[in-house]
C-alpha cells in the first residue's frame, strides 16, 4: 500500500492523457477490373476477371454477403489474348461467371502473350503482357507418414534443378483419392472434385546454392492420403511479389474482397496479375 501515493497519480495522468477519437475522411480506391489467369496442358488459358471490392464502403464483414456479388464478376465482358500464332477471343465458360477460356496453341518459353480485356457494362479497357516462363521440371518425389502416439506427420519430400541466376518458383500438393495408377499428367488438372489441395509453398532460390535443391514439407495431424500430386511451377519475379504480398494480407479470400491497391500488378489499368507459366506434375505414391 506504500507504493499506491505514487501509483495513483500515475493513472489519473494517463486518464487525463487519452486522446479523443480522431475521424479521417478517406476516398474509397477507385473500382477496377482484377485479373487472374492459368495457363493449363492442352493450350487453354484460363482468365477470370472480377472488379475490385473496397473495404471502405462497408462497416463489417458482414455487409459482404448483402453485396451484390454479380456486380463483382465482369460477366459481359469481352477478352483477347494475342500469341505469335496471332489474336483469340476467349470464350465465357458459363454466363456471367467472369471465367474466359481459349486455345491460344502452343507456347514456349520466352513467348510474349499479351491479354485485352473490355467491360461492356463499364467501357473499361485493361491490357498486360507477359512472356512465357521456361519449365523447371522435378527430378524426385516422395510420400510418407509417422504415426506417433496416435499422431500422424506426413512428410512431403521433392528435389528439382535450381538453375544459375535468381529463380522463384511455387510448388503446390494435390491429395488426391482414387486416382489411377497410370495416369497423363494432364488428367491432374481435370479432376476438380476429386482433388484436395494440401499445401502450397513460395520458394526463393536466393539463399540456395545452383544444382539439385532437396526439400521437405512436414503437416502434423495430418493423414496423407495414398497420392499426391506434386506441382511445381518456375514463375517470375513480378509474380512471387505478388502472390507474396497476397499471402500476407490473409490469401485469395482477403484478395477477393478487398483492395489489392498494394500488391505488384502487371496490369494496366486494373489490378491482380496476367502470367503464362507451364507447371510440371508429377505423383508421389505413399511409402507405407
């Protein structure tokens, strides 16, 4: 009680010291159209355009569900892609899913693809380009699991060819159920109800020497299933920003339905990224 003469001044000073709220009147980003792509065996591109969604306009998160969601999705749109073989319409998949898919033939690395897009609700217009990212293929792959006091730890083991130069790569793994033994590795990208995405990785080779790079991946609690497939993909620098920058602000949700003003773009006019990567697949098997 001795220390309470010094102690209750103290608090009264820091009572007296709060400051009151302060209101910043702050203009919304303006509205644009956001662009993501894929490119995919078989040739297809895979383009889905929606608009930008500021956080600004609503008070809680809540108030997303009572948004307008197909005031989101750019589903009258019309998109072109432009290859060396020349300019493709993309077709809409379904109507107003703002997903657009074409054969643009056969790319190869350094190619330059470039993508138009036009809303027709809007008038506006974006435009990207990008130059196709050679293939780094895996050398290796692996499955297994520990059981520990009824815990289970699946270890996810891959090893590629990290060339001279800075390099920047994301592996993604598909647990996938009754797959066939033999199967095209085009037929991953096919199996959409089946597949189960486990675990994807952002890899910057800076700290890694030139040579055969070998790494791990460890899930605690989880029970691998008997066949992953593992993705890996050589993508841009431009592009590892981004999907960095997106990782941090809370992933492809976060994205969604909020403003990527701050992530790495490519572009013009708009936001998200355009990119031609061609990923190499290959299945692990579990060791059991």
């Amino acid at each position: 009680m001795k220390n309470l003469k010094y102690i209750l001044p103290i608090v009264i000073f820091a009572l007296a010291c709060t400051p009151e709220d302060l209101f910043i009147d702050v203009e919304p980003a303006e509205e644009k159209m956001v662009v993501s792509s894929q490119f995919i065996p078989d040739n297809l591109l895979v383009v889905t355009v929606t608009r930008s969604f500021s956080a600004l306009l609503t008070n809680n998160s809540s108030d997303l569900a009572n948004t307008d969601i197909e005031r989101l999705i750019v589903g009258d749109g019309y998109v072109e892609a432009t290859t060396n073989e020349g300019s493709i319409e993309l077709i809409q998949v379904a109507d107003n899913s703002g997903v657009y898919v074409g054969d643009i033939g056969v790319v190869s690395a350094g190619d330059l693809v470039e993508l138009f897009v036009y809303d027709s609700l809007t008038g506006d217009t974006i435009t990207s380009s990008t130059n196709a990212m050679p293939q780094v293929r895996l050398e290796a792959v692996s499955v297994s699991k520990e059981i520990d006091d009824n815990d289970t730890t699946s270890t996810y083991t891959y090893s590629f060819i990290d060339e001279p130069g800075d390099n920047w790569y994301i592996l993604h793994t598909y647990g996938i159920n009754n797959l066939p033994s033999i199967v095209d590795d085009s037929l991953i990208f096919s199996l959409a109800d089946e597949d189960l995405l486990i675990a994807s990785e952002l890899i910057s080779d800076i700290a890694l020497e030139p040579g055969l790079v070998t790494r791990e991946i460890e899930l605690p609690f989880f029970d691998s299933p008997d066949t992953v497939a593992f993705m890996l993909t050589n993508i841009s620098e431009g592009y590892f920003r981004f999907l960095d920058a997106r990782q941090r602000t809370g992933g492809i949700i976060a994205s969604a339905t909020g403003e990527p003003v701050n992530h790495p773009t490519n572009i013009e006019n708009g936001y998200g990224y355009f990119n031609i990567h061609i990923p190499h697949v290959v299945l692990g098997y579990n060791e059991e």
